[in-house]
C-alpha cells in the first residue's frame, strides 16, 4: 500500500533529486491527490498535466513556467498507483530546450530539419531555440513578421489533417523556398 502522507518525503526527495543528476531532468517532483509537493512547497492542482496524471494518464505539458524559479519547462507526469487507484502524482521537469534538441535529430537532406508544434501553434522545438524561447504561436509571430503569413495557412488548412494517426504531406512557402511537412 502506498500513502504519500506517511511516506518518508526526506527520503523521497533524496532519490528524486539523485535521479535528476543522472539523467537530462532538472528536477522531479511527487504531489499528493490535492496537487501539493511532498515538501508543501507548490500546488500544481490547476495544472493540465496533473489532471490528466490524476485520470491515470502518462502526460507530457506544454511548455509551461515553473512555479518554484519561473523557468521555462516541459513536465512528463505519471500517476503514482496503489493497485488500481491513483492515490498522487510523480512529474520530471525537463529544461524549454528539450524538445528542440530532440527535433535537432531529425534532419532531411542537407538543409531540411524538423521542428515541433503543439495544436495551438506555438513552437515547442526547433532548431533555433530562440523562436521556441520566445513562447508564442504562430500567429503571434506572423502579426510581427508577415514571412510567417503563408505558414500559418499550411497549419491551419493541411496540417491540422496531418494529427493523430493520420498521415500525408503539406507543402508551404517559407522566405522563398518550397517546404513539406509530413
């Protein structure tokens, strides 16, 4: 039987933070049912990744702004279980540049690359970690830079057909040269 509130959180928080230096996490994290740290320290009730953990989902966030430092993070979230009940939730919180240097590794040709897009159009990789650090869509970016105008139409018309199990191809102009997203 696991209970979080009887659990030895000095000892919990020693072996989250040693797996952190062992791997690419900047941190990770367990919270109670409620949303709340084992140390008390931040709620996180309000919070998509948590809700979906709490519904027994494996989850990866958006890019989101840490509550504890105000740095740019992605969260991957689990449910804790006891049997078939979800009784908290464990998060690994990964640095805003883990996506980009994900999608770096995707490459095509000599000069095509991959970048990453959440459903709302904000850039969540790419191989100019600028653009993803800025933290808006698209749009956003199109009412400053008019280059962004015949991509935002790609995404909205063919690449929304391209989600889920999906497949196919969408072609765009992008600063005057010919692009294809699958």
């Amino acid at each position: 039987s696991v209970n979080l509130e009887k659990a030895d959180k000095a000892e919990i928080t020693a072996v989250l933070a040693q797996e952190a230096k062992n791997t690419d996490y900047v941190e990770f994290e367990v919270f109670n049912r409620n949303g709340i740290a084992l140390d008390g320290s931040t709620d996180v009730s309000n919070r998509e990744y948590f809700q979906q953990a709490l519904q027994g989902k494996v989850t990866i966030s958006d890019l989101i702004v840490n509550k504890r430092d105000g740095s740019e993070i992605f969260v991957i979230a689990a449910p804790v279980m006891d049997g078939d009940k979800v009784v908290g939730v464990v998060s690994g919180f990964r640095p805003a540049s883990f996506v980009s240097e994900f999608a770096k590794n995707f490459t095509y040709g000599k000069t095509g690359y991959a970048y990453i897009l959440n459903t709302e159009g904000q850039i969540l990789g790419h191989p100019d970690q600028s653009l993803v650090d800025q933290n808006k869509t698209i749009r956003e970016l199109a009412a400053a830079d008019s280059s962004y105008n015949s991509f935002i139409k790609a995404f909205e018309q063919d690449m929304q057909s391209l989600r889920g199990s999906k497949s196919g191809l969408a072609e765009y102009d992008w600063k005057g040269k010919k692009i294809v997203a699958f």
